[in-house]
C-alpha cells in the first residue's frame, strides 16, 4: 500500500506540469475552462459558415457585391461591442451581470438557428437571424473578456499573448474540428439541417454559464445608494474619452484601423471557387480543414518564436510578406497553375496553407497591442473599444471590397477583373506602412500608464467597488462572426 502510495504521489507530481503545459502557462480553473469553451464554441459555429454562404448565393441569388455588403451588415453587433459591455455591467439580468448574458447569449443564438432551419426564408428575415446569431456570439465574447484582459494585463511582456495565443488556438481547434464536416454535411443533407446541428452548440456556452465567479448583485453590494451602476458607467466613458486622446493610444489606433479597413475580395474569390472552378461544398470544406490547421501553425508559430519581437518590424514584416505572397493568388484565377500542370485543387490548398498561417502571424500582434494599451481601470472597457474600432474597420474592408467588385465588373459568371482587384487589394494593405512609427517601439504598456498618470485620471474603484462581473472587466476576445473575422485575415492576403 505504501508502494504505491508512493508511486501514485510521483505519478500525480510528473503529470502537474502537463495541463500548464497545454494552457501555455495559464493557471487551470473552472473559470478558465468556461471562457474557452466559449471560445471553442466560436470556433466549431464555423460548421455554418459554408452552409451560409450557398444559401446566400444559391437559395437567395446574391450576387458577389451584394454578398460583400451583407457579409458587412453581419458584422454590425461587433461594432457595438461596448455597448453590449455597458449593458451587462448597468443592467444586470436576474441578479447577475456575467451569467445571465451567458444565458441570454445561448437562446438567442439557438433560437435564430432554429428560425432558420425551419420558417425563416426571407431576404431581410435572413438578414435579422444572422444579426441574431452574430449578436449571440458578440454577447457571450464581451463575457469571456473579462478574464482575458484581466489576466494579459497582469503578464510580463516576456509571456504577452500567452493567454490570446490559447484563446485563438482553442477557436481554431473547434473550427478545426468541423471544417471538413462542414462541407460534407452540405453535400448529404440541406442548408435548413446543417442550420438545425448549428443550433444546439449555443446551448453549450448557456451550460457553462455556471462555471463563471460571480456573486448575485443585491443592494448590499451596491457602493452606496448615491451612486448607481449607470453612474459608473458615465465615469468610464469620460476616462475612456480621456485616455483615447492620448498620442500612445490614439496614433496606434488610427494605424491598425487604417490597416484592417483596405478592401478584401473575399465574396469575389468565393463565386470565382464555386462557379468558374466548380469547387464542391466536400472539397471546400477540405480547404477548411487545411486553414484551420494553418490557424494552429501561425499561432504556434508567433507563440514560439516571435511574440518578444517589437511590434513595429514584426506587424511591418509580416504585412509585406503577406501582401507579396498574397498575389501568388493570381496564379489560380488566370489559370496559370494549369500550364505548370498543378491542378486547382491542389494549388488552392497550398496557398491557403500558407495565406492563412502568415495572416494569423500578422494579426496576433494587433491582439496583443490593443491588451497592453489600455490603462488599468479602464482596460477592459477601452480594449472593447479598440476591438469595436477594428470591427468597423472590417465592416468598411468588406464594403470597399464590395464597391470594388462592382467597379470592377465582377458577376457570378464573369471573372475577367478578378485579377485586377486581387492586385488591389493586396497592394492596398502595404499604403498605411508609412505610418508604421505611429506604433509603439517598446512595450506600449509602460507609455500609456505614464501618459494616464500624467493626466491624473481618476481610478474607477473611487466611484464603485471592483466587483466581479462589473464593466471594469469587460474586454475583448478573438472577432468570430463564426469565423468571418479569421476570414477576413485569410482575404487580406489575397
């Protein structure tokens, strides 16, 4: 019995270190499996996203414009991010700011999918539902945020991005592990059915709603009766006001938004895959399993080599790049690949392979930066900020991309121009590098807190406590619409 006591108690000592290891460092808790599970949800909601895409094109005949703009509109929700934040910290449901969002988080998104697996076909129905479910995602994120800032701003610069690498990385494992499903359920059954699967994963992040600390708000756990939570609120807003207006947080800003907002050609290329190369729903949902595994690489990658790189060259560098191989694109859509005898298929998972694992190279520093600008008291409201701006800068990229397909003559059975704004596109992520010194040369969180202290703003624990669950934890967490944000990446280097 002793023997293997002892043997039991070294077993329990080597397998330790293990789920650090998995979590990159991150200390396991209940709560912690609750945000990432949300953040796995995000991911395996991309069981849709081919099945939204037929339907818009097929059942609802949008033409590659008009699904740029729609694709847009989807985004809207994520735009107002922070009020959503607001929301939940000024108006708790039920005795509870985090849980209950989380509850209203998981209805609203199954019951859209249900509508539309069953009695909504309607344009602008269409369009309310995935407002819905884009809604349902936008609220359970502004929940998942509060750890996720909470924790980043409490990393050394050394481990930065630790925490947002696990979180992309579980998101990418839940996409991962529907993305060639995805297309197969699309060749087996209807787009109503796979909308029908899509709806039982929300009731997920309602189960886990549980798991989130937080005690029930009652009047004893008010700061005081003079002041109310939307007093609170009002006292954010003015901080936050404040501390955008800073040099160290406002030129970074103005950068990544001017960087995020170049047009894309993701509905463009998407009929050009479909119709000219008659790429099947299977084999699209292949190409999606290839770029959810590159997903995992670059994330990977940036974790292990390149997260103490200094932003500026490493956001530069990575754009270039991205911007140089993204015209490789072009030798699919002139067809140029068929003269060297590489067939379609093949060429198109090669390049999206690689597109993708550069593009999420490129896009963890803007996570990272957007964590460590903001000033603690306000970083979660002001980092939901930050993320709000960017999605405006996606919803801007998909309309300019739009405007452009149209500009450029491009249908759903004439590609002649495809290669043009492919060139455009591409070349038009490279225009806000001569503002690159806008971003920060060190750690941008040391500048920004010397700013702040020298405008000696006010710290939000003076006007209400700091309780869990509060504004003051609100954040950000990776921009799913189930997975158009990542494909946003993807497009940018096409």
């Amino acid at each position: 019995m002793t023997v293997f006591s002892t043997l039991w108690g070294k077993t329990k000592q080597n397998l330790k270190p293990f789920p650090q290891f998995l979590l990159l460092g991150n200390e396991p808790s209940l709560e912690l499996l609750a945000i990432l599970t949300i953040y796995w949800v995000q991911g395996i909601l991309g069981i849709s996203r081919l099945a939204v895409s037929f339907f818009l094109k097929d059942d609802l005949g949008l033409s590659p414009a008009q699904m740029g703009v729609f694709t847009g509109i989807a985004a809207l929700p994520w735009i107002v991010k922070p009020l959503l934040g607001f929301l939940s910290d000024g108006l708790p449901l039920w005795g509870y700011r985090r849980r209950s969002y989380l509850i209203l988080s998981g209805l609203l998104g199954t019951s859209a999918w249900l509508g539309l697996a069953t009695v909504i076909h309607s344009l602008w129905g269409v369009i309310f539902a995935l407002l819905l479910t884009s809604t349902s995602v936008a609220i359970s994120d502004v929940i998942a945020d509060s750890v996720v800032v909470e924790r980043a701003q409490a990393e050394s610069i050394g481990k930065a991005g630790s925490l947002q690498s696990l979180t992309w990385g579980i998101a990418a494992i839940g996409g991962l592990m529907t993305a060639y499903g995805s297309g197969w359920l699309l060749e087996q059954l209807s787009v109503q059915a796979v909308f029908g699967i899509t709806a039982i994963f929300p009731l997920i992040v309602l189960l886990v709603a549980g798991l989130i600390q937080e005690e029930k708000i009652s009047p004893s756990t008010t700061a005081s009766p003079e002041i109310t939570p939307w007093q609170g609120v009002k006292t954010q807003l003015q901080q936050v006001s404040q501390a955008i207006r800073q040099r160290s947080i406002l030129l970074p800003t103005i950068f990544i938004f001017l960087w995020q907002a170049t047009p894309n050609a993701d509905a463009a290329f998407f009929y050009f895959t479909t119709n000219e190369l008659n790429f099947e729903p299977e084999f699209l949902g292949r190409v999606r399993l290839v770029t959810s595994l590159a997903g995992l690489l670059g994330i990977g990658i940036y974790q292990k080599f390149l997260k103490t790189v200094p932003f500026r060259p490493m956001l530069g560098w990575s754009t270039v790049i991205s911007s140089l191989l993204g015209l490789t694109s072009l030798i699919l859509v002139t067809h140029t690949n068929r003269t060297w005898g590489i067939d379609d298929h093949w060429f198109s998972l090669g390049d999206s392979l690689i597109l993708t694992a550069i593009g999420q190279v490129a896009f963890m520093p803007v996570l990272v930066i957007s964590a460590r600008l903001c000033p603690k008291g306000i970083e979660a409201t002001l980092f939901a900020l930050l993320m709000s701006i960017w999605n405006l800068s996606g919803l801007l990229s998909y309309g300019s991309g739009a405007l452009l397909t149209q500009w450029f003559g491009i249908t759903d059975s004439h590609f002649g121009n495809l290669p043009w704004l492919i060139i455009v596109t591409n070349l038009s992520t490279l225009l806000p590098l001569v503002l690159i010194g806008w971003l920060p040369a060190g750690d941008p969180q040391n500048l920004t807190q010397a700013a702040i202290a020298k405008r000696d703003l006010p710290s939000i624990e003076m006007f209400e406590p700091h309780r869990p669950g509060s504004l003051g934890d609100q954040g950000f967490l990776p921009e799913f619409l189930p997975e158009l944000g990542l494909q946003q990446e993807e497009i940018k280097t096409r």
